[in-house]
C-alpha cells in the first residue's frame, strides 16, 4: 500500500497537470482543389488532436479549410487563447515562402500567378498574430514544409520549404524538417513528423526540449537522414505536455503491467515488440511455463484492479500499441477511458492494414534504428522473415523512389536471406542516394571485407559522410578509432567533440561513454560524470543507473548522497537486464549501509518491504526487490521530494 503522503503527492500532481489553460488550433489540409492533394494532413491534424484533448487541452481542429474557414476558425482559437497559459498551433498540409514569408494554402487556393498569393492563400503572420495576444507559452508545429505544390504552373517560390521565423519571447517554433528543407508526407497514416510526435508527446516528465530532441531523432533515423526536424526557441520556462513524475521507459511499463496482470497475451505481445529486451528471459521463461499447463493468473482487489486499469491504460495511450488499447477494452469494456480508447483504435491502422513501407519498416529495421514506434529487428529474427521483409520492402521502395531508406531496409533483408552480392548493390545505391544506414552498413562490410573488397579508408569516408549527415553509429564508430589511433592518427578533441554531437542528437550510448570520460578526467570533471550517467539512464543505456549510483553511494566526485543513489537502484532495477537486483542480492557488501537503508525504506514505502531498516540485506530484502520489478514498480516512491 502506498503512503498517505504518497497519495497526496499524486493527487497534487494531478492537480498541477490540470491547472494550466490550454488552447490548441490544429489544421489538416489534405483534399486540394488546384494543387496536389496531400494523403496524410488530415490524420495527422486529427491524430493531434485526440492526443492534445488527452492532454487538457481545448482544441479547435479543421480539417480540408477553405481560406475563409481557416480565418474564422483562427479568429475563434485566438479569442479563447488570449487568457491561456499555454496556446499552441498546429498546422499539416502545402506550405511554402516568398522573400522570408511563409504562407499555408487553404484547399480552395486557385494560383495562377504571384500576384495571387495573398488573396488565395493565407500568411502565418495571421495565425502567430493571434496567439501574440497571450502572455502565456506559444507553441508552433509546421509539418508544411513539402515540395512547391504550384511547381510546373510558373509560380515562382522561394526555394524549397519553410522560412526560419519567430524572435518573439515564449514563442517555440518547430518545423518537420530544416528551413529552407522539403519533408516528406509519410508512407503510412501520419506524417514522420507527425508520428514521432504523437509517440513522444504523452512521455511523462518530459521537457519540450527532449520530446524534440526525440522527435528529430526518430524521423532522422525514419528517414534515413533525409529529413531533419529543426526548432526555434524563445522560451523563458520549461513546459512539458505531461506533467507526471518520470516514471520508466514503455517497455519497462509493458512488462511491469504484463507482470502484474500475469496475461499471457501481454507476455507475448512484450516478446514480438522487444525480442531482444530486459525482461526477454524473465518473458520467455513465463511464456513456457504458460505453455506447459500451468495456472499463473493473480487474484487482484478492487483497488488492485483499479491501479491496473490505469496503468493499462496510461501504457496504452502513451505507447498508441493497438493491442494494448484492445486489450484495455476487452477487460474494461466499461472504464472511464473507454471512449477514448475506442477513438484512439480508430486512430491506428491492423497490422495487416499496414502500408508496404510500415511492414518494411516493421521487418527489416536495424535495432539501432529503432524509434518510439518501430523497435528495431535483430539479424537473427529478420532471418525467420527474410522473404517477406524482401517483398515488402521492394514494393515501398517502388512506392517511394525519393524514399532511399526503403532500399537500405531492402538491402538489410536481402543479406539476410543470403544474398550478399545483390545487398551490396543496393547499399552501394541507397548510400549514394544519403542513406545513413546504407553508409554505415556499407562501411562496415568494407572493414571486414564482406561482399567487398576489405578497405578501412573507404570505410573511414563512410563513416566521415554518414557522420556528418548526422548519423550517432557512425559518430560513435569514428570516435573510438580516432581515441584507438591504430588505422588513424590519434585524436582525442576530435573523438570526443563526435561523442558530444551524438549525445547531443539523443545518442544515450555517447552519453554514457561521455560519462565515463568525465569520470576518468578524460573529457570534462569528475563531478559531471553523475549528469552524463542519468541522461543516459533516462535515455535507454540503462547500465546508466548502475553508474550513477555507484558515484552516488562513494561520494565519488560528488557529495554522498545515499538516497539519490538508492532511487537510481530502484530504477535501474525495474529497468536493466537484473544486473542491479544480481548487485544487491550476491555483491551487496560493495555498497554502504546508509545506501541499503534508503532502498529498504523506499520499499517499505510501496509495502513490499516489512523487515528491520538496518541496512542489512536479507530474503526479505531480496523478495521485495523482485517484487519491485515484477510488476511493482512505482514512480511516485521515487519522486524528489
């Protein structure tokens, strides 16, 4: 059972989160009278805003606009947004610039010339006007950003995209790609942009500057390099879109909810999503004694029930997993998010419905690819399914020609099903074309001379070209031969400079690395190790928490701080491979007994632990631990006061 103060805590969270005004516009313009239409603007305005309205705010959404409704839907959003403290826009269809300005074309738009701009289509200074009237946090989402939708009529544009715009205080503008860049509309029902978006909008916890940071990483990694996400801040506060405690990583939250409800259906759901995760063993292991006859369901109480509804269901909608909103459905046909759930599933095509691109994607993606939505396949399991990721990603590269990631994912099942000569020919193409992965897999066939001749330089110019378009492997690669200094001249600024850029990309792998650097003085002070080691924690590289507690418990560095360093065991043991748990329960004399008797009390907290606080680990002790990880894990324990 939870603490009294525990509870307060969660209500006054949940207070907090409900207390802000917030006001969204949000457009999709798709069905274009006189210029191509567009597939995916509509689900992505519509997909927006079933998220946004989960999220407190008050959404004016318009899909397929003529000029003069998006006018008069604008009028009304900036009336009711003049008093928020939070007012955001967002806008998914043609958009385009001429000398700095950029305009968004209702669908009605009839262009015949220049001249015609400013009556047919409508300048952002209108929108962003209106949300001027705030003093509040604006917010601005442009996925516009495609290619010159009056090309071939002899409107003159300037250049591809969007302009860069906004100096204004509190004013953030993000923009699916760079300025002046074209992005592409997305091969399934959103956008990339918008998909990443909506992936990362419900992370509890997280700053705005994070979810961006994600964001572009997903649809750089998406894209194969070719379009970047760019923002532009002004702000002067932190906003986060969910103001909950940081609680653990979806797949971590998959399990402790799989666990807790001992289901096998969601036992196997963990086991197709992340065959290569944390709890795979402890998964796999369920799953077979499952399979030999075994009763394994957990009587739940009421309350019991309740909390799992609702972990169940803030798992579901955060992760926009299909079969976890099913699955909600079907044991709370009932519950008080039911019809969410229900416009949610409407929101998110059947595996089968799936485009060739997102089974490409789903098939054939590197698992250091992998992205909120798509969790990456190891070479051994794209084996089992060669033929078909083959298939697949044939006809998306079809589909797609401007697409060259589609080829890379071919070239990756290609080999897979032992076609070495053929994959190399199609890296070779897709790296031409700017594919990051093509270049970094491409290289690393040079360096061991797979399908081609052996030739480090021309792996090194790979790595150098994919590095520079902004690829982390290839950045990471290129760092430890340049601190090895074996095929390279040594180069230690330089080596750690790439480490920095890909930390600064969302590498959590370069994180830690730059953490252990700090540590050892290499790179940085010792006392900037703990920050590098939680980011990179909080990241995925969640040998992090080990890391980071052990400098907190030895003062290495940094003052000694007990309990901080008894909150990163506890979550690293919901969310590491059971390296923590193995610490504390064969190697606990390495670690102080002020450190083992703030992980009893925050275990007696969450009413697993009912022994002596005395720092002295014991079955008890142990049992609590396991209990915390199968299925017990609790955010609230370990909020900082």
């Amino acid at each position: 059972m939870r603490t009294l103060a525990a509870v307060l805590f969660s209500l006054l969270s949940a207070c907090a989160a409900l207390a802000d005004k917030r006001v969204a516009l949000v457009i999709g313009n798709s069905d274009y009278a006189s210029v191509s239409p567009l597939d995916n603007p509509i689900n992505d305005a519509s997909d927006l805003a079933i998220a946004l309205e989960g999220l407190g705010f008050d959404v004016f959404l318009g899909t397929d606009l003529t000029r003069d409704e998006m006018l008069a839907l604008a009028e009304s959003y900036g009336a009711t947004a003049a008093d928020s403290d939070v007012s955001l826009l967002f806008y998914a269809g043609h958009g385009f610039q001429v000398d700095g300005r950029n305009y968004l074309v209702p669908v009605d738009a009839q262009m015949t010339s220049a001249e015609d701009i400013p009556e047919q289509t409508i300048a952002m200074e209108e929108f962003v006007s209106r949300m001027e009237r705030s003093d509040g946090i604006r917010l601005v989402f442009l996925d516009a950003c495609r290619d010159n939708p009056f090309d071939g009529t002899g409107i003159q544009v300037g250049g591809e995209g969007l302009a860069r715009v906004g100096s204004a205080a509190d004013f953030l503008f993000a923009y699916a790609t760079q300025p002046d860049n074209v992005a592409y509309d997305g091969t399934g029902r959103n956008s990339f942009f918008t998909e990443a978006l909506l992936s990362h909008i419900y992370t509890p916890g997280q700053d705005i500057s994070d979810l961006l940071i994600s964001v572009r990483k997903d649809v750089l990694t998406s894209t194969g390099g070719r379009q970047i996400p760019w923002d532009n801040s002004s702000l002067t506060r932190q906003f986060r879109f969910d103001n909950s405690p940081v609680t653990a990583s979806e797949e971590t939250l998959l399990w402790q909810v799989a666990a807790n409800a001992q289901e096998p259906s969601l036992m196997q759901l963990y086991i197709d999503r992340y065959p290569q995760g944390a709890h795979a063993d402890e998964v796999t292991a369920f799953l077979d004694r499952a399979g030999q006859g075994e009763t394994l369901t957990r009587a739940l109480s009421v309350e019991d029930e309740d909390e799992q509804a609702e972990r169940l269901w803030k798992l579901a909608q955060r992760s926009r997993m299909r079969p976890l909103l099913e699955f909600y459905l079907e044991q709370y046909p009932g519950g008080s998010h039911a019809d969410q759930a229900e416009r949610l599933i409407a929101s998110i095509p059947r595996p089968e419905d799936s485009s060739p691109g997102g089974i490409c994607e789903r098939l054939a993606t590197h698992p250091r690819d992998r992205t909120a939505s798509i969790p990456g396949v190891p070479f051994n399991r794209l084996q089992e399914n060669a033929l078909t990721a083959i298939q697949a990603c044939s006809a998306a590269a079809a589909q797609s020609p401007d697409l060259s990631h589609y080829v890379a994912l071919l070239a990756r099942a290609t080999i897979a099903a032992g076609d070495v000569d053929r994959a190399v020919t199609l890296y070779q193409q897709a790296a031409a074309e700017g594919d990051l992965r093509a270049m970094v897999s491409l290289a690393q066939l040079h360096e061991s001379g797979t399908g081609v001749p052996q030739d480090v330089n021309m792996a090194l110019d790979l790595y150098d070209r994919a590095a520079d378009g902004g690829s982390a492997d290839a950045m990471i690669n290129l760092a430890v031969t340049l601190f090895e200094g074996q095929i390279v001249p040594k180069d230690d600024n330089r080596a750690i400079a790439l480490l920095r850029r890909a930390a600064a990309g969302g590498s959590a792998k370069a994180t830690f690395n730059l953490g252990v650097l700090a540590q050892d003085g290499v790179a940085g002070e010792p006392s900037q190790a703990l920050g590098y080691f939680q980011k990179a924690a909080r990241d995925g590289e969640y040998q992090g928490y080990l890391a980071a507690a052990i400098l907190l418990d030895e003062g290495r560095g940094i003052p000694r701080d007990p309990l901080e360093a008894a909150r990163m065991l506890l979550r690293g043991a919901a969310e590491d491979d059971g390296a923590i748990l193995n610490q504390l329960s064969l190697a606990s004399d390495q670690w102080s007994r002020d450190t083992l008797i703030e992980v009893q009390k925050l275990l007696q907290q969450a009413g697993y632990y009912n022994s002596t606080i005395d720092g002295v680990p014991g079955p008890n002790f142990i049992a609590a631990l396991q209990q915390w990880r199968s299925g017990g894990f609790d955010p609230i324990i370990l909020a900082a006061e």
